[in-house]
C-alpha cells in the first residue's frame, strides 16, 4: 500500500532523528504488504529493530514519538521495537522492548519484564522475512532469521485456538484457509488471499464465499458451528505437522 509505505517512511525519518546511531531498522509487514490493506479496518504493523543494549531512555523516545504517529493511514498504528540479536537469532522466548498499539480501542504501550517475550513476534517475523518492507535499514532477510515451518504452524494454530473464542466468524474462517495455505505451500498470505485460494481449491466454497462476503462489506456475524469446526480442524492438523 503506497499510502502505508509513505507513512512507515517519514515516521522512519522521524525515529532516526529521535535514537541517533541506534536504529537498524524500520519494517512495514501485515496487510500493508500482504496485498489486504483496508483504512478504515487495518492496523498499521511496523517491526522496529535496535542495537543491542540501547539504553531505556532512548527506546522510550522512540516509544514516545510512536504513540502519536500523524497521518497513520489505518484505524492505527501497531509497531513493536526488538533488539538486534534477538530480531537475528528469532526464537523462544521472543523477547522485545516496547509493544505500542494507537487504535482507538485498544491504545496501550507494554514494555517487554526481563526474561519475558511475546509469541506474536513469530508471525510478525515470518511475514516480515517474507514479504516486508523496509522504510529504512538494510533488507529484512539481513536484520530478521529464519524460523522453522513447525514453529510458524503452532502458531497459526495458537491464533485459530484464540479466535475460535474471541473473534467474528469471516475472522475465523479466513484465518483458517490462510493456516491450510501455509500447510499446504508453506507460503504466507493474507486472509483474504487465503479465501480466495481455498475456494480456488474446492474448499468449503459456502462457508468461506459467505467470510469473503462478510469482510468485503464489514456485516460480520457471531461464529458458527461450522466455522468453529473448520478452524478447529485446520488448528488441529497444524498442531499435530500434518500437511494441506
């Protein structure tokens, strides 16, 4: 999304000004570089890496000037800073430094105890190895190391676990078909493309042609039985290493 791109750009100017010599990198990745970003539903998700053992005031000058990012093109802003070493090494326990989050309803920032981490940054890296794009700094496969497929399945499987719960049912469903598809290519997709490829395969064409429906007019509805079989199924296959 160009809008998204130009944005993660001029905020990137502003962080370099902010932590002199202690950015490595500012990576834009979700729906902003899956191919389904929409403004008046998405978040902005921006991966920010720094030097090891940059000190606590400067994260939080970097934290500061994320809180309040002008002109994000999104319902808000998602942006994670990470040290350098653990962006290379990218393993358990995920550890990261601040976590903030502008979107009206959900407006927060975390900073990351010592010893602790964030499972989340598993698909946050994936998908910005994959697919992301860097606003400054060197390519992401550079900054970011690879993970395993079994790692990246648990936790699409660990989302579905969560949305089958919490989540809308075009939310369920289409997350589903975007885990079948990383069973099945081990590539990462959007939801939406995820849809669109499931049907492309025979899957499930009532259930997941009525998700697309859904999120393409914004009238989503409580899961049903079916949805919450369907991503059940998936999570299932997921956790257990099956394919497709």
């Amino acid at each position: 999304d160009e809008a998204a791109k130009r944005f993660a750009r001029d905020l990137a100017d502003e962080l370099v000004a902010a932590a002199p010599g202690r950015l490595v990198g500012v990576y834009l990745h979700g729906s902003a570089v899956l191919g389904d970003f929409q403004p008046a539903s998405s978040d902005l998700d921006l991966l920010i890496v720094v030097r090891d053992r940059t000190s606590r005031g400067v994260v939080s000058q970097i934290a500061d000037r994320l809180t309040a990012p002008a002109g994000c093109p999104g319902v808000g802003l998602e942006a994670t800073v990470v040290d350098e070493s653990p962006a290379r090494t990218s393993a358990s326990p995920w550890s990261y430094r601040v976590h903030v989050t502008t979107a009206p309803l959900d407006r927060k920032t975390v900073w990351c105890e010592a010893g602790g981490g964030d499972s989340d940054l598993i698909l946050h890296y994936a998908v910005v190895r994959a697919a992301g794009w860097a606003a400054y700094g060197p390519p992401p496969a550079d900054v970011v190391g690879p993970i395993e497929p079994r790692v990246v399945g648990r936790q699409l499987a660990a989302e579905l676990r969560w949305a089958v719960d919490h989540a809308s049912e075009s939310y369920i469903v289409l997350n589903a078909c975007r885990a079948l598809r990383f069973s099945a290519e081990g590539l990462l997709c959007s939801k939406a493309s995820g849809g669109t490829w499931a049907l492309e395969q025979g899957i499930e064409p009532e259930l997941i042609g009525r998700a697309l429906r859904a999120r393409e007019t914004g009238h989503d509805a409580s899961p049903g039985r079916h949805a919450v079989s369907f991503a059940s199924g998936v999570a299932a296959g997921l956790e257990h290493g099956r394919r497709g």
